[in-house]
C-alpha cells in the first residue's frame, strides 16, 4: 500500500510540476509526469529533508523539495526532448 501511494504522491508532484511549466499542447503527459514526479520526490525531497534536519518524516520542507526537484526534472526531460526534434 506504501508504494501505491508513493506513486500517487509522485504522479501528482509531476503533475503540478507540468502546471508550473506550463503544459505542453493543453494536456498533461502522465507518463513523464510519474517519472518527473518520483525521480524529483526522490532527489529534492530527500535533499531538503535531510538538510533541514528533518530527518525521513514527511515535512514541508521535504514537500516543497519534492516540488522543485519535479520541476527540475520536468525542464530537463523537456529540453532533451526539444533538442533531440531539432
């Protein structure tokens, strides 16, 4: 059930991500909304924590780690894939 929800919380830091971007074509791509989500929980949120003291327990800092490590992966994912169509 853990990992259930750790992939729901990572779809929607992903989603929000893309909102922050900007969407591209008026849709939300969910595919790279899972990975960008998960990959930037991962890194920004455990990162944030960690330097803040948290520890592992869920805090807003960890939170708002997550949403600025999504949003990193997110711009990266997006300017290889430009750059890879050029």
């Amino acid at each position: 059930m853990l990992i259930l929800g750790l992939i729901l919380f990572g779809m929607l830091i992903g989603a929000l991500a893309q909102l922050i971007l900007g969407r591209d074509r008026g849709r939300i791509d969910w595919t790279m909304a899972i990975v960008a989500g998960l990959v930037g929980s991962f890194v920004g949120g455990l990162l944030a924590s960690l330097l803040n003291g948290d520890g592992l327990e869920l805090r807003p800092s960890g939170i708002i780690g997550s949403i600025v490590g999504a949003v990193i992966v997110t711009a990266i994912w997006r300017f290889t894939a430009g750059r890879s169509k050029a």
